[in-house]
C-alpha cells in the first residue's frame, strides 16, 4: 500500500501576508501581559486544536508544554480532561471556556452564564480578557492550518 505524503495547499496565511505574523505574535504578548499562566495558554492551545483537528498544533503544542516542564500524564488528558485528576480547577475552568468558544454554533446559548461565571471565579477581569483572546488566537490559527491543510511536523 502507498503511502501519500500530505501537501499544503498554501504557505501558511500568517507567513504569506506581510504582517500578518506580527499581528498574531502581538496578540499572544497581550495575553502574557495579561497575566494568564503560560502552560494554561498551551493546554487550551493544545484543547481547542483536537477540536479543531489542526495536525500542525497538536503537534506543536506538548512540545511547548514539555519545554514548560509539563508531564506526559497531563498533555495526554487534556483530551478527557474532565475524566482525569490532573487539572486545577482554574484550569478546567479555562478548558471548559475553550471548548464552549471553539464551538460556538453547537449550542442555543454557545457560552452559558455557568461557564463563563465558573471560569470569572478563578480569573479576575483582565486574565479572563486574556483568555477569551488566548482562545480566540488559536482558533484562528486552527483556521489557517486546517484550511490551507498545513502539515504536522514540519516546522516553518
């Protein structure tokens, strides 16, 4: 059986368009600035691509949080994060706000007050804005990837 060997469609958006990149790298300082933790930005990253189904980021993802210091037992549960007793509960918090923003057409009312006050719980005004921003960010990412059909691995 041949195997194919999986082409892009396009170079990556954020790489073809001047300034693209920096505008993206831009949002994702505001979100530093804004004082969410590193590795919760990397496992709503990592949440919101197995959504999404972007190859490129659930590749790229562990890889960022092992460079964190995160454990395989983690990286590997983000997927069932709610089955696994690994997570804070501000981080379930912000897992749960990701996946409700990852889908919202999936539901009458994408983002219930329960998630959003659940995760306003643990965030205060401006690390929630940076979260929602987070979220937004990898999305669009996910966007790029899978649209363009990016593929895992290959490092730009």
């Amino acid at each position: 059986m041949q195997t194919m060997i999986p082409e892009a469609r396009l170079t990556n958006p954020a790489l073809l368009l001047p300034g693209a990149m920096d505008a993206l790298q831009s949002l994702g300082k505001v979100v530093q600035r804004a004082g969410v933790p590193a590795k919760t930005v990397e496992l709503i990253a990592l949440r919101a691509s197995q959504i999404n189904g972007c190859g490129v980021c659930v590749v790229q993802h562990p890889k960022i949080l092992r460079k964190l210091g995160e454990t395989d037992d983690r990286i590997f549960a983000v997927a069932a994060w709610r089955e696994a007793p690994y997570f804070t509960e501000a981080e379930r918090a912000a897992l749960a706000l990701t996946e409700a923003v990852t889908r919202l057409a999936d539901r009458v009312d994408p983002v219930p007050d329960e998630i959003w006050d659940e995760a306003a719980r643990h965030y205060d005004e401006e690390t929630l804005a940076g979260l929602v921003l987070a979220i937004a960010n990898i999305n669009v990412w996910n966007r790029f990837n899978v649209t363009t059909r990016q593929v895992a691995g290959q490092e730009w």
